[in-house]
C-alpha cells in the first residue's frame, strides 16, 4: 500500500470509534446453546491445527436477508415436484444441526463437517438450525452466512426455510446428492 493511500485511510479512520462488546457482529445473547442436538456440537468443532473440512467458503455476501425472510435455492434440474415437496416440510429430515451460539467461523466449520458425514452417511434431507438473529432487529448473522455457504457446498442440491414446527424462518431444510457409487 502507497504512503498516500495510509495516510488517507488513518485520515478517513480518525472519527470512528470502536463498537460496545454487545453490538459486535457474531455475539449471541447470554442464553446456553439448546442443551440436546441430535449432532453434539463439540464433536463438530475445528481443531487450531489443522482444517478438518476440504471446503474452501466465501463469508462475503451481496444479499442481505432479514429474520423473517423465507430463504429458498435449488440447483438448475432439480424438478418442481421435488422442490414443493422439500417447502412442504414433506420429505422427512434425517438428521439435525443447531447452530445456534457459535460464532461463524465455528459454524461454517460444524456446517460443512455436519454436510459431509451426512452425505457420507447417504442421508438425504437434514434440518439445519440457524437461529433468527438478533433482538434488536440487525440482520441475523448466521442466517445469512448460512443461506450463502449452503450455496457454494457441492453436495447440497436445494434448501428452503423450515414449517413453523421446525423452526419456521430460523432453520432450513437441505436436501442433499445422493451419494454416488
């Protein structure tokens, strides 16, 4: 970076002042994540040492989307009838995920290692919890990277938000490849 450029950014930096600890994106309220998910969280976590996911994922997003927002994506092929079936809570989940109190960086690791066993496993419909965000009505954090890394993943085929009696808005179902070979 140029001299010029620095002292044009300090320059444009002086008036701002740092965030209080609880406006900071990515901090949840004091409440303990649900005690009980079908996958434990802690056995999804990344180790500092190395990666334990071969998924390479962008944070960055153009689209925000709001805690009520309905999140819907499908692949070119997949057909209508099996999309409708996916947003009528029809094809029945076979394994969940809560990540509900992670940062993102924890989640997009739980979510990626959680997408590849259940692939593994052959299971083809999950339920992915996200949360609805915050209290004081910013974008929800986790819904949106959420909605963004569950496009880049190879094995997701299509995801749509949840009925109410699976989280509504704050959780997606995901309806997976089938597993070749």
């Amino acid at each position: 970076m140029r001299d010029e450029d620095k002292a044009l950014f300090r320059d444009m930096m002086q008036s701002v002042k740092p965030l209080g600890q609880s406006k900071k994106l990515g901090l949840k309220d004091s409440r303990p994540p649900e005690k009980t998910p079908l996958i434990k969280k802690s056995s999804l976590k990344a180790n500092d040492d190395q990666p334990t996911s071969s998924f390479n994922l962008s944070n960055h997003y153009t689209t925000v989307v709001n805690s009520d927002s309905i999140l819907s994506y499908s692949r070119s092929g997949i057909p209508r009838k099996r999309m409708s079936e996916l947003k009528g809570g029809k094809i029945y989940w076979q394994a969940r995920l809560d990540l509900h109190g992670l940062r993102p960086d924890n989640a997009r690791e739980s979510l990626c290692q959680f997408i590849e066993h259940q692939y593994d496993a052959g299971n083809r419909c999950l339920l992915i919890i996200h949360g609805k965000g915050g209290l004081h009505g910013e974008a929800p954090v986790l819904k949106n990277h959420v909605n963004h890394w569950l496009q880049q993943l190879p094995h997701v085929l299509a995801f749509h938000s949840a009925l109410p009696r699976d989280g509504g808005c704050g959780a997606l179902y995901v309806l997976l490849q089938r597993q070749r070979g």
